[in-house]
C-alpha cells in the first residue's frame, strides 16, 4: 500500500487521528488514551497487519513528552509514525508489549531514560542505569554535578 | 547437590552469569533461574557501558555527532557513521558524489566481512576450538590493514563526513582490495572444511535456541538473526541506498531458525559481500569525492529517520531537528538491542550449555546494545 492509499485507510479506521505533513511516510497524531485500541486495529486490521515495531522513541518537549512508534508491515511493506502526547508531570501510557514483544524492552529502555509510565507492562524497571538512580537523564532539565553527560 | 545451594521455593537455582564472562564478549549480565541443567528463566541485565551518547549528541554539531557512533557498535563501525551521514544528508538534501558512494559501499562490505569474520572466530572459540579463531583473525587483518592505509584507522574508521569521504582512497587501495579478494576466496573452503562440516559443532547448534519467523517479527529482529529465521529483512535490498541500487546480490535466507541457520546465514553472506565488492571495486567513477558543503551545517525543522544494514541488522538513526546547529533529538535503533530481547524467549527450556550456543549466534556487541 503506498503513503495515498494507507491515509484513506487510515482515516476510515482512525477519524480522530491528525495527520502530520512532511517526512517519507504517514504519520499520524493521536490522542494517548485511545493507544492501546488504535496499537491493535494496527497491527490485526486486515490490510494493515503493522507486524513489526522496529523504533520507540520518547521526545521531551519541555512543556509535554511525545511517544513516537515507528511501525511497519512485513507482509504490505508500508510504515507508519504513530505519535501521542503525554502529560509533563504525569507521562503515562498504554504498553503495547503484549502486541509487539520487542516493546517489552524498548518501554523499559524509555521508562528508564524519560520516566514515562507504560500503563499495565508486566516488568516496569530501570533497563539501563542502576535501580537506585535517582532522575530521567535524557530529559531537558535533567543535570547531574558529578558525570558529565553534555560535551 | 545442585537443589541445596542458593534455591528458589520452587527448588530452582538462580545462577549468575556475567557482567565479567567469556561467553558474553562484553559486559553483558544474565540472572539466570534453573532447573537443574534446564533453563527456566532469564534475565538480562544491560548498562554496564551505558554512556549516554544519545545525551551527548544533543551537544554535538551534525559533523561531530557521527564519531560518537562509531563507539556504539565498534565492528561495524563504517556502517553506523554511514547511517547518520546519510541521515543528514537527507536532512540537507545534499547529493553526495558517486565516487564517494561506491567508495562508502565498498568500505561498508568490506566492514561486513571483518564484524562475521570475529564473530565466526569467537563463535567457534564459544564452542570450545581454538585454532579457527587464528584463521579468521589472518584474514580480518588484511581488512584491518586495507582500512588503515585509507581510512587512516584500524577500528573506529570515522572515514565518512556528510557530503561523502574525508579524503581520497589510497593509491593501493583497489590493488589491495583485489588482493584480498583472491586471499578470501582460497581460504574460504577451509572454514567450512574446518568448522561448518566438523559433526560436532553441527550438533551442538541444530536445533538449539529455535526463533520462529513469527517471533522475529514479534522481536523486532534483524540482520542474520532474522533472516536465520526466514524473514527477509536486508535494508540493503528492501530500502536500497546508495550504490546497493545497481549491485547484484543475493540476500541469503535460511528457514530452521535455529543456530546452525543463523551461523550459515552470516558465513554465506560473506560470500555476498565479495561479489559486491567484486563488481564495484573497477567500477569506482572518477571525480570528485566530497560536496560541497557550508562549513555550519543546519538541518531545517523536521524530522529524519534512516536506517542501514550493518552486520548485526537494520541500524537506525532518528534525528528530530529544530532547526539547530545539534539535533534536538536523536535516537539511535540499534540492532542488537532488539535482538537481544528475543534471547530469554529462545533460550527458555533449553540446556544452560546450549546458551553459549545461542549466544554466539546472535553476535551481540554490547556497546550497541547499552549505547
């Protein structure tokens, strides 16, 4: 399915979802509560089947975090850029490490880095840093006196 | 015996292995929970080498961040800077010379080869032979040694700049390269005479540490350790760059998923890469080797992903600008780290001497994983 035809589908299956011009592929903005329902039509949808999640990714914009999930078909060879906005002070949202197995390790990896919560993730601990770290160093306001982590 | 000491309530012993072992080629630490010799649990424990560099590259300008990734994962080291040269390249919308592209996928093949030879050396010393790691290492030296006469270093190359190469190949290099070729070539049989045909290695990995294609797609895995298990995932052929668009190759895919399939997949794409570099190594275009491009760079507001096929799978850099001198954000998908969550998933069951076995044929490199 090509960038035109996946935005028609896309917009029969998801009528709340924004779509983000610019970039090589579809990207759509949603809202983090309907993740989870949004995750499985995804990836069963006939037509759709996003079988393979090869990146999250966590972006702190200082005033609120987005999630960013890179998705593609191994069957269709179409991709797809989810993204949802999450609250600064309170960054939770839906796991989907029950639908991607792999998301099991890159929520941890973005729990432990951002201090987002994945809602419902059977394992939620630090992946990375020790268990007794205290802060989330890639956030923006993060700065620690004793590592240097900027150049 | 084995019940007595440092058991479960369920009369399973939790075993340590790592952060410091031979078998894990790095820092890499698994708790594991067993059951007698059967394993029923692990869980890897990663971060020993975590350095942040994600962090460090929201300080760095886009020429700088690129050497960062050569420390990531330090066998495929081309192949990362690559990925991220091509990134901003993208951003900037910059047409790199064709000289500089063959050159780049030349380097790349040749970076290929290196990464499978260690890993075939190490895997072989994994399962107790020494002498196959001498053999491989006698080969992957004259790599090493191509490298540095052109790229000036042996492991962290750091040869590629966005707008193509930093300088020009040496005069030897396409003499050396072919060079090498016939060298590979000659004692390529004697690998297999030595380690693939050996009985005992055969039974050591068939049907040990078993992926299904359905769970390599659930894991997210790539490289050699999916394609061992049927899933065609070479970004060389999917999503071609660069000179991949005219080379004629065969993505090499084997469907048991075991570790014999993994291992046979890695060992035949050695095949692969020399046909590659045969077929470009005369045909590298005249001209320049570098664009021109501002001394500053800046990628405009948006957002760039690319991704790259390195020996251990598909390597992908995400730059979120702002329109900056340093990206905003940058997210490195690393290989290893997706194939190494499928490991408790294929070791479960199996013997604790199989994960060795297992192991190996993932060919994890820690520092990719930890970044």
């Amino acid at each position: 399915m090509n960038n035109e035809e996946l935005k028609i589908k896309i917009t029969e299956s998801f009528p709340r979802a924004i779509f983000e011009e610019g970039g090589e592929w579809v990207n759509i903005f949603i809202d983090a509560s309907e993740w989870k329902s949004v995750a499985t039509t995804l990836r069963y949808e006939p037509g759709l089947v996003f079988d393979f999640l090869f990146c999250v990714t966590c972006i702190d914009w200082k005033t609120d975090f987005t999630m960013v999930y890179h998705l593609t078909s191994t069957i269709h060879r179409h991709t797809i850029v989810v993204k949802a906005r999450l609250d600064h002070v309170l960054p939770e949202i839906e796991t989907v490490s029950d639908l991607w197995r792999t998301a099991d390790f890159h929520e941890r990896e973005q729990y432990d880095l951002f201090g987002v919560i994945f809602l419902h993730h059977p394992d939620l601990r630090r992946l990375l840093l020790t268990d007794d770290f205290v802060g989330y160093p890639l956030r923006k306001d993060f700065e620690d006196p004793v590592n240097m982590i900027r150049l | 015996m084995l019940e007595e000491i440092g058991t479960t309530d369920e009369g399973n012993m939790i075993i340590n292995i790592g952060p410091q072992h031979p078998a894990t080629h790095g820092v890499l630490h698994l708790v594991m929970t067993l059951n007698g010799e059967t394993i029923i649990k692990t869980e890897p424990h990663l971060g020993y080498i975590h350095r942040s560099i994600e962090k460090m590259c929201e300080s760095l300008s886009y020429r700088q961040f690129i050497y960062v990734t050569s420390r990531m994962d330090y066998l495929s080291s081309h192949i990362n800077n690559h990925g991220c040269a091509l990134c901003v390249e993208k951003g900037l919308q910059i047409e790199v010379p064709e000289r500089a592209q063959v050159i780049r996928v030349i380097l790349d093949e040749l970076t290929r080869i290196a990464s499978h030879e260690l890993w075939w050396g190490a895997m072989a010393m994994d399962l107790g032979a020494f002498t196959p790691f001498f053999h491989a290492f006698r080969e992957r030296e004259t790599i090493t040694s191509i490298m540095e006469e052109t790229c000036g270093a042996r492991l962290t190359m750091n040869y590629i700049v966005p707008g193509g190469i930093m300088m020009d190949i040496h005069p030897d290099f396409q003499k050396r390269v072919k060079e090498f070729i016939l060298l590979f070539k000659s004692k390529f049989d004697e690998y297999n005479q030595l380690v693939t045909g050996n009985i005992i290695f055969q039974n050591r990995m068939k049907g040990v540490g078993i992926l299904s294609r359905e769970d390599a797609i659930s894991f997210g895995c790539t490289g050699p350790t999916g394609r061992g298990s049927g899933l065609e995932c070479d970004i060389r052929k999917l999503y071609p760059y660069e000179a991949y668009k005219k080379v004629e190759f065969e993505e090499v895919l084997e469907t048991a998923g075991d570790s014999f399939s993994r291992y046979m997949v890695r060992v035949n794409e050695m095949l692969q890469s020399i046909r590659i570099i045969e077929q470009l190594i005369d045909n590298i275009p005249e001209g320049e080797f570098l664009a021109k491009t501002k001394a500053v760079l800046k990628l405009p507001k948006g957002e760039f992903y690319q991704r790259v096929e390195t020996a251990r799978g598909e390597f992908g850099v995400y730059i979120v600008s702002e329109g900056g001198t340093t990206p905003y954000r940058i997210k490195f998908r690393s290989p290893g780290f997706s194939n190494l969550s499928a490991l408790s998933h294929m070791v479960k069951g199996g013997k604790l001497g199989d994960l060795v076995a297992t192991m190996g044929t993932l060919d994890l490199v820690i520092p990719d994983i930890d970044r």
